[in-house]
C-alpha cells in the first residue's frame, strides 16, 4: 500500500455539518525536543483581547503577493460569541477548500457562514462565498491533552464556484529538508500577555520539513508531517490553523503538502518549537471521495 494513502476508514464519510471552527495554536522549529502531551486548544478561551493588528504567523513577513488558493475563514467561539478569529484554507477545487478539521469542530467554534478566496487581506478583495456544507475526516480526533491531533482534515464546499485558480495536492510530500512556505492570518506575538490580535495582511513564512524526530514522540508520523522554521524564533500561531504548507514541484510550481494542525511538541510557545501538519498526500484518497461523491 501506498504509504501517502493511509486513509482511515475511507468509505465512512462524515454527514454535513454547519459547523465551526477554531483558531488553533502552532509551534515553531527547534530541534531535539523530546516531550509529548498538551495541544492547546486556542478556541473558545480568551475572547476580549483579541482586537488591533499585529503580523501572523510569528516572525513571519507580510506576503508580497496573493494567493489565488488562499483562504480565509472566520470563525466565532462556541462558547462566547464575543472572541472573533479566523482560520485559514487551500482553494482544491472550484467549489471546494481544504482546511483543519479542528476548524470546523463545534465544541470549538462556530463557522460565520462565508469564506474569503485569492485576497492578501483577511477582510477585503477577492472573492466570498457562502459555506454550504463541511465534512470532516471520520479519523479526526482532537488530541487536547493527550498529544496531537488526529487525521485533522476538513473539507468546505461552496455555494458556487469561483475563478480563482485551485493550488494542486502533491502526489507526495518532500522527504525532511525539503524547503516550504506557509501561509497564514494568524498572532504573531505569542508572549505569555500579548493580546491575540489578527492581521488584516496575509503573513507567509519560510520553513522545512523535518524528521520524524524532530518533533516530540508520538506527535510526526507519514500523516503528520513535522515542520521547522527556517527563520530563528517563528512559526505559524493561533489563527493559522488550516492554512497552507506549500512545496514546489518540478516545474517550480506551489502544490500543497500540508495543513496547519498544531504544535509538533507539548508546552512549548509558537516561537519555541516546531509545528505539526496533516499530510495532504496522505489523505489524498479521502479527498478525492469526499468531492467526487457532493460533486
């Protein structure tokens, strides 16, 4: 068996859901780090600071450019209405975007009901649609305190399909060293006291996939692919669950490898460690059921 295929349950495909989603904490690149059991669930908890704008994805930089397939997604806390954050997503298809499966998860937050295409602004320019249906993943498991999350993949359709130009899935990811990029709208100041403020301008950061053991026990596996900064200090935040990992094919073109999910290690800060994203090879079988069966 293909080892960029290990679906979990394949022919069960998770009903509709009007779902929520979350804005997830991820962890920066360092390696060595040998610890295992805390994903912090960024969602419904501290609501009223989250206002002004600061840069995503720590230490990141402000995109130069737009994205065709980028996606942002706003959600609200599903236990109190007042924390407003965003996710982020990849356009896969013309009526079709990939995110976390933890974005869309109701025990976290509520989707707002639209979705932003193809813009370099989280609240202005390309184009918004409505949110008509989210599947997630049948293996999706939040890992909370008991390490990472698990087959974190969901999937959004659209109400109408845009023109936007769709980023394609890479048959495969790069093996560790491989360079990437990542997307997102997430914080950037992740101090103990920082207020969570989001970006209006998309953020992308320079980074690498990493060995197995790069991240902590049990967290990377050929679904969950570990991931360095290769800036000193940075990595995406709270606010970049969902987005995109990026690798280029080649011909030089971006195709995507993975999804924003969470830390690669327990306790530690954005800055601090590395970060964790689902696969989107491995889940490529899924993918392609989930959209071909809702057309």
């Amino acid at each position: 068996m293909d080892p960029f295929l290990l679906i979990t349950d394949a022919e069960q495909v998770e009903p509709a859901q009007p779902i929520g989603e979350p804005v997830f904490r991820l962890t920066s690149s360092r390696r060595t780090v040998a610890r295992a059991a805390a994903v912090v669930l960024a969602g419904a908890a501290c609501a009223a600071t989250m206002t002004g704008s600061a840069g995503a994805i720590v230490n990141g930089e402000d995109s130069p450019r737009s994205y065709a397939f980028m996606v942002s997604i706003p959600v609200t806390g599903a236990d109190d209405p007042t924390f407003k954050g965003v996710c982020g997503g990849s356009l896969i298809d013309p009526r079709w975007v990939l995110t976390a499966a933890h974005c869309v998860d109701p025990r976290l937050v509520t989707l707002d009901g639209t979705v932003r295409i193809g813009s370099e602004w989280k609240n202005t320019g390309g184009t918004v649609r409505s949110v008509a249906r989210t599947v997630s993943h049948p293996g999706y498991r939040n890992g909370e305190n008991s390490g990472p999350n698990r087959d974190d993949m969901a999937l959004i359709r659209l109400n109408r399909p845009v023109a936007e130009k769709p980023v394609r899935v890479a048959d495969r990811p790069g093996p560790p060293g491989t360079p990437t990029r990542i997307l997102g709208f997430g914080r950037t100041d992740d101090a103990p006291e920082a207020p969570w403020a989001f970006p209006d301008r998309l953020q992308e950061l320079a980074t690498r996939r990493g060995a197995v053991a790069d991240c902590a026990p049990g967290y990377a596996n050929s679904t969950r692919l570990c991931t360095l900064s290769q800036v000193p200090g940075a990595m995406a935040c709270n606010g970049d669950s969902g987005g995109p990992q990026l690798q280029r094919d080649r011909k030089g073109r971006w195709e995507l490898m993975g999804v924003t999910s969470g830390p690669g290690a327990p306790g530690v800060r954005c800055s601090e460690g590395p970060g964790l994203y689902s696969s989107a090879p491995a889940h490529a079988g899924w993918i392609r059921q989930v959209t071909g069966r809702h057309g």
